[in-house]
C-alpha cells in the first residue's frame, strides 16, 4: 500500500498529506508506506471499525511506549552529528565533510527521519486506544481519580486496573 498523496492524520487528529519531503529517499521507501498502513489503520479505529482486546492493547502500549523513548533518545543523540568535520586540507575533504554533515543534520537528515519516525508511532498509539475503545485511558483515569478521592479520606485503594 503507498501512501504517496493520501491523506493522513497529523498529532490533533487532522488529516494532512504524508510529509515524504522529510524522508532521504531510503528511509522514504520504508517509511512512508508504514505511516499510510499507520493512517487507515486509525481512520478504522476512529470510526470503530477496528477494535482491539484491552490486554493486547496494553501490551502494544507499552512496546510503543519503549519505542518512542528510544526515538526520543536517538534523536537527542543525533544533535551530536552536528559538528564540523576535517579530512584534511583538500576540495574532496571539503565536499566529503559537507555531504556527511548535511546527511546527519541537513534536509532529510537523520533527524528529520527520526522526528518522523517518532510522528508514526505517536499516530500509532492513538491508532491502539482508538482500537481499544480508549478503555486503558478511562481505566487508568478512572483509577488515578478513586485515589485521590480515597487519599482525601485517608483510605487505601486495594487492586482494580494496573
């Protein structure tokens, strides 16, 4: 499935096209086509076409949780690759210095990918609440307000949702 000029929903649920331009043509080949599957996959669950086990949606949120903080500290990481670079004192070093600086932190760099990468699996989070009914969201809100009102008591609250 391509998902060349599809629509696709961005973080507030809108729907936009695919922003490929941020992909080196590489990442774009694997990338794109998984933020279209990624797009159709939550446009079902939006309109509750696609519905997901509460248990097995807590187990993808938890993969995608990891996920994304991996992302996150891939990308930190990536601000590193932004200094100069010296192969010596010659045009070729020169040009070698600059095309390796542009592909680390440049248009469609390692960056750009991984801030769309890190795009895809929050799209992909909302995609597996939507799945599951939110039920995991609910149950945890649900739980977080019964101990606050429990705490103001002084009452302990015994089991329920994880």
């Amino acid at each position: 499935m391509s998902s060349e000029g599809a629509d696709m929903p961005d973080g507030d649920g809108q729907w936009s096209k695919p922003t490929t331009a941020a992909f080196t043509p590489g990442a774009a080949a694997g990338l794109a086509p998984v933020a279209g599957g990624v797009a159709d996959a939550k446009q079902s669950a939006v309109l509750g076409d696609l519905h997901l086990d509460p248990v097995a949606a807590d187990t993808l949120l938890k993969a995608l949780a990891k996920i994304k903080v991996r992302a996150k500290q891939l990308l930190r990481d990536s601000g590193d690759l932004d200094a100069p670079l010296r192969f010596g004192d010659s045009w070729v070093a020169d040009i070698m210095a600059k095309r390796l600086r542009q592909v680390a932190v440049g248009n469609g760099s390692v960056a750009a990918v991984l801030t769309e990468f890190e795009r895809i699996v929050e799209d992909m989070e909302l995609t597996v609440r939507a799945a599951a009914g939110d039920y995991i969201a609910r149950d945890q809100a649900a739980k977080e307000r019964l101990e606050k009102a429990a705490n103001r008591i002084g009452v302990e609250v015994i089991g329920g949702p994880a």
